[in-house]
C-alpha cells in the first residue's frame, strides 16, 4: 500500500518543525486535521514530548 514512499518532514507545508505537514504528506490527507489531532494528543501531556521527540527522529525532506 505505502511501498516506496517514505516519511519525512516536510518543508513547504510546516509550521514549527514540519512533522505534521510531512505525516499528512505521506498518508495523503489535510495536515490541518494531523495539527488539531496532535494538538488534542498535546493536551494530554504526552504530546509535547512526542512531538519533539518526532521532529529529531524524522528526517527533513
């Protein structure tokens, strides 16, 4: 299903670090609705840490 593609953080569509922009790149839907999903994750107290946690381990595009 995802062969060949590879996750990365995007450039062109971020707004702090670009992980969001690149994971809805890469399942092909709107980042807007990753950001408000993340931010929802962020008030639980775990997102944060998840977040940049994930923009070090993401590689840039």
């Amino acid at each position: 299903m995802f062969q060949g593609k590879k996750l990365y953080r995007s450039q062109y569509n971020k707004m702090l670090f670009g992980v969001c922009g690149g994971i809805g790149e890469y399942f092909d839907i709107d980042p807007t609705l990753i950001r408000l999903i993340w931010a929802l994750f962020a008030c639980s107290g775990a997102g944060i840490a998840a977040y940049l946690i994930a923009a070090v381990i993401i590689p840039i595009d």
